[in-house]
C-alpha cells in the first residue's frame, strides 16, 4: 500500500477529493485513486470519505491507502516509429488507428504495449498507461512524448500542466477560417451523449479551453484548409471542439462534422506536427516536427482536384461550338453560353419582353420570337441601345453559367466545359472561384468569313460583330491553352482529343506543384 497524507492549502479549497490527491501523487492515474476512494482506503478529518467527488475544506487532513497496482500489462511487438530516445524519455511517431494505452474497449494493441516490448523499464512504473504524460486520440497520428522512468515522468507531467510544453497540430478543415483565430470557449463532457464533449460553460462543468490557429494552405474554392493549430491547453477532444464549435470541423469527424464533412476523409484529419520541451533532467531544448501520414496528404490534393472547368473563347467562326460538340459526343457536359442567350430570345423570354416595352411588337416573329435581323440593324444604328441589352442578357448568362458549375460538381462530373464567346471582354475571369482553365480556338480571318459566309452571314454583320470581340491575338494570348482550328473538319476530331491530353497533363501538372507546395509547409 501506498501512503499518501496531505493538509489542504488554499489553493485547492473546492476541488474535488481525486483531482487533489492526483495532483499530489500524479504518478499513479486517477481512475486507480478513484477506485482507491471507493473502496474506503481515504480518510477526511478521520472520517471514511467513499465519494471521489466530494469537495475539501480548508486546513482538512487527507490520508489514503492507495494499494500497490505495478502493471499487468504484456508486452506485444508491432510497429513502432521512436524517432530519439535516451535514458530518460522518447520520442515517438503514432501512426492513425492505434490507441495510445489500454483500456475497456481497447485491452491489447495498444502503443504503450509495444513500447514495453522495446523498453522493459516501463514496467517498474505502475498502472495502465507507464511512461505516458500526454496523449492522442486513437485516430489522432503525430508526436508523442514518453517517460522512461518516474522522476522524468513527474517532471514531464508538471511542464505539461505548466504549459511549458510547445505542442503544434495539422489539420484539415472545412471551410475558409480567418487567416489566424482563436477560441477560448471552456470544454466539457457532453450533457447529453456520454463519448462526446462539448462547449459547455464553466459553472456547468467545463474547464478552461485555449486554442489558437494560422492557416497555411486552402483548396482555390476555399472548401478545405489546412491550419496549423497550437493548444495551450489539454483537453479531451480540445481541437475537434473548438474547429466545430468555430464553425470548421475537421474533416472525417466522426462526432463533431456533418455527414458532408465526415465522408471527406477516412479519418479525423488531425496530426501531432510540432512538440518542443525543455529536457526535464538536462534541460535541452528540444524540438521535434514530423510531417503528416499520406492518407492527409491525399485528403487535401482530392479536396483540390474538384471537377476542371473549361472556358472556351474564340472569335466569330473559329469553331468552338464544333469542337465542343465532340466533347458532347464523349459524354463530358457542355454549356453554350448562345443556347442560354437563344431562350431569352425566344417566345415569353426575357429579351422578347424588353423588346415589347421598347418598340412594341414591330420586331417580334409570327410566333412571338425576337427578329434577330431587324433587332441587329437597330442596335448597330444605336450603341446605347446595345449596352443596355448586354446589362439585360449578360447576369442571366452568367448566373446560368455558375448553376452549370455547380450542378455538374454535384454529380460528380471530372471535367465540363463552357462555350462563351464573350468571357474575355465582358471580364467574367473574376467572377468565378475555381477560376476555369481558359481555352482559345484559333483560326485565320479568312478561313473564319468563309465558314460565316456559308451560314447566311453577310460580311457587314461579320465586322461588326467581330468589332464587339477583342482582337483574336489579344484574346489568344489571355489563353491558358490555344487550340489551332485552321483545318478541316476532320482535323478537328484529332484537335479535340489532343486538347483533352493537353487538358489532363496541365490537371496533373497542377496537382505535382500543390503537392510541392504542401510538402514545403512541412
């Protein structure tokens, strides 16, 4: 048995019975010392106390039998990642999936059990969890600290308590936090659903809750961020709480994320980047980083790989719509911009009822459509006139645009493309988040004029049309990708399927740099 006599200080008025006799002996863990009380081995003021929770008094005099535990734990081999050790303490890397000591639902495989196998000395220290002054959740990877032998173990406990202990976290969340933050809410076992914490007020059970963060990369349509979250404090579950509570769970959450959220990953994207300590016995500084298991590193590049989009631009007869169409036959979806602008044309459309109130029905078809041949001749004669049109049909394209893109995300589409002849000049590049990969299609201006010709076009609607568009070199050079249409039909099947390689090796390109990018963070 284990004698353990204290007189209650100030300091710890109020306080529990268990936590104030943890905190005098925190060699031996509080679930044993709340057996302990239990079963009638503490006095208070000589007097049997059985209640864990019972508050002390001032001056009141504690004396507890603590029975002798040692450890009945096995050593089991299994994986282990030390990354420094000496006689004192290690260092460790613990991998997602593995439960840091045992307990009711996790008896073996545990870290602590392959850490006895590699280091015996574990076992002179009593308990279930020796050596182990800090923890991770089980699907929580990264850095862990452990103590060799009691003395350092008391003292790693104290820097932990103190906050002398630098701990530094990755995570992947939803959503676009500022660029650094904080939450201070208190945590607290749930009310109401027994494996979960929560936000709750102090007078109601929780305790202080300290969590800052920096975000150091997201996805271009902000969806997911990659934060570099530092706790200042310890509490069970503390960064999961408070990402959720700040309105970004992370991502594969299983108690604190939406369904959405939950499924983004396979796991809680959370790991243990940082640790820096001063060695309890020699003092060193030291400082440990370790960069993120692949599953995360995966979870942010698919978070980046959303669906390509695809703005193709060209001038009047250069053949977009034709090159789009063998994307169509492909099964990839397409939009033109000129389909969405031909319905507001059309009978009841938005363009016939502006039309209406303008002139009356003197530039309507028998059926009710826009005369586009008596409509153009006006609006040549009047550029005030044109302006106000563009006002009128431009947010409906665009807005029809956004829905495409959306739409097509949802479904789970890789790849969809857009016809709009006029992106460039109408300055639509800022409006949308992925910004599209930007296609060109280019043809010379006779080539261009005889293909007009063939449909009707006169050359004075040619021109002036054309004179509504930016030069086609100007236009080109704004171009991600230019595809050359100077030959014939045939040639432009051959045309489409290079531009899809050319498309698929850029997306690849793109994914090797963000890689890049998120492997120099760390």
């Amino acid at each position: 048995m284990k004698r353990i006599e204290i007189s209650i200080a100030p300091e710890a008025v109020g306080q529990r019975l268990d936590l104030v006799l943890r905190n005098n002996v925190s060699q031996i863990s509080r679930a044993v010392l709340q057996r302990a009380i239990s079963s009638g081995h503490c006095l208070m003021d000589g007097r049997v106390e059985r209640r864990p929770d019972a508050k002390v008094r001032l001056g009141q005099r504690i004396v507890a039998e603590i029975p002798e535990t040692g450890t009945d734990l096995t050593p089991e081999y299994g994986a282990l990642d030390v990354l420094w050790h000496d006689d004192h303490l290690l260092v460790c890397n613990k991998p997602a999936g593995l439960t840091v000591h045992p307990c009711p639902s996790c008896p073996d495989n545990t870290l602590v059990q392959r850490l006895l196998a590699r280091f015996p000395s574990l076992a002179d220290m009593e308990g279930m969890r020796p050596g182990i002054v800090h923890r991770l959740d089980k699907d929580t990877s990264g850095l862990l600290t452990v103590a060799l032998d009691k003395n350092t173990r008391l003292a790693l406990a104290g820097a932990f308590s103190g906050r002398l202990v630098h701990k530094e976290y990755l995570a992947l969340v939803s959503g676009f936090p500022a660029e650094e933050g904080e939450c201070r809410a208190p945590v607290g076992r749930h009310p109401a659903v027994k494996v979960r914490m929560a936000v709750v007020p102090e007078e109601k059970g929780g305790r202080t809750a300290h969590t800052s963060w920096r975000r150091l990369w997201s996805t271009p349509d902000r969806h997911v961020s990659l934060l570099a979250v530092r706790i200042y404090t310890g509490r069970t579950h503390q960064i999961r709480v408070h990402m959720a509570h700040s309105g970004h769970p992370l991502l594969g959450d299983a108690l604190y994320a939406s369904k959405n959220v939950r499924a983004a990953a396979p796991r809680q994207m959370l790991h243990a980047w940082q640790l820096a300590f001063a060695h309890p016995m020699t003092g060193e500084a030291l400082h440990f980083s370790y960069p993120p298991p692949e599953d995360m590193q995966k979870t942010a590049l698919n978070a980046y790989r959303r669906m390509e989009r695809v703005v193709v631009v060209g001038n009047p007869g250069s053949g977009k719509t034709a090159l789009l169409a063998h994307f169509a036959c492909k099964g990839f979806a397409v939009f033109s911009a000129d389909g969405v602008t031909a319905k507001l044309y059309a009978p009841g459309g938005e363009v016939v009822q502006w039309i209406t109130r303008r002139f009356g029905g003197r530039m309507l078809t028998p059926d009710g459509a826009v005369d586009k041949t008596a409509l153009f001749e006006v609006l040549c004669a009047e550029p005030d006139l044109y302006r106000e049109l563009e006002a009128l049909v431009h947010p409906s394209v665009r807005q029809a645009l956004e829905d495409f893109w959306r739409e097509r995300e949802r479904a789970g589409d890789s790849l969809a493309l857009a016809e709009v002849p006029l992106y460039l000049e109408c300055g639509w590049g800022k409006f949308f988040t992925p910004v599209p990969l930007l296609v060109g299609v280019h043809c010379s201006l006779s080539a261009r004029l005889c293909r007009l010709a063939t449909r009707g076009w006169t050359e004075a609607k040619a021109a002036a049309l054309e004179a509504r568009q930016w030069p086609q070199e100007r236009k080109m050079a704004a171009c991600d990708l230019v595809v050359d249409n100077g030959g014939s039909e045939d040639a432009l099947g051959n045309l489409a399927e290079d531009m899809f390689e050319r498309i698929a090796r850029r997306i690849e390109e793109r994914l090797c740099l963000e890689r890049e990018k998120l492997e120099a963070l760390w």
